[in-house]
C-alpha cells in the first residue's frame, strides 16, 4: 500500500469509528497484511500526537510530551508518585 492509500486508508478508519464506537473495525483491516497494521498504526498514533500536542517540533518539545504520556501510562497504572 503506498503512501496516500494509506493516508486514506486512516481518514476512512477515523470516519468509520466516528460514525460507531462499536463499528466492525476488525471486518475494516482485515485484508492488511502485518507490514500495512504497523503503518496504519503508526499513522493513527502521529495523528493522535498532533491532536493533544499540535506544537511537537524538534527534540526539545518531543522530549517534553514524552515525558507527559509515561507519567499519564504510570498514573493510569496506578504508580503514581504515592504510589508504594
């Protein structure tokens, strides 16, 4: 799959899901091979960062909004700083 069916490929996931959070998102992907997952994920997760942090430009910032989601993932672990 090349670059811009791809693309299409993740507006058209995004649609389906906005449309239904119970869509057959399985019966959707279902004919991507394992390389075509990996980039569909890829893309839906770039999509994902430019949504909570449209600004990640450069190592700086990145590394900033990085360390936000390990905290937010060991929050919702519940390992939290009090955590013991």
């Amino acid at each position: 799959m090349n670059t811009d069916e791809m693309a299409l490929r993740i507006l058209a996931l995004l649609a389906l899901v906005a449309e239904s959070e119970t869509a057959d998102v399985e019966a959707f992907i279902d004919d991507l091979g394992i390389d075509d997952l990996v980039l569909l994920v890829a893309g839906l997760a770039d999509l994902a960062l430019k949504s909570i942090a449209p600004d990640v430009q450069g190592p700086e910032r990145r590394a900033v909004v990085c360390a936000r989601l390990r905290a937010e993932i060991i929050a919702r672990q519940g390992g939290g700083p009090d955590a013991a």
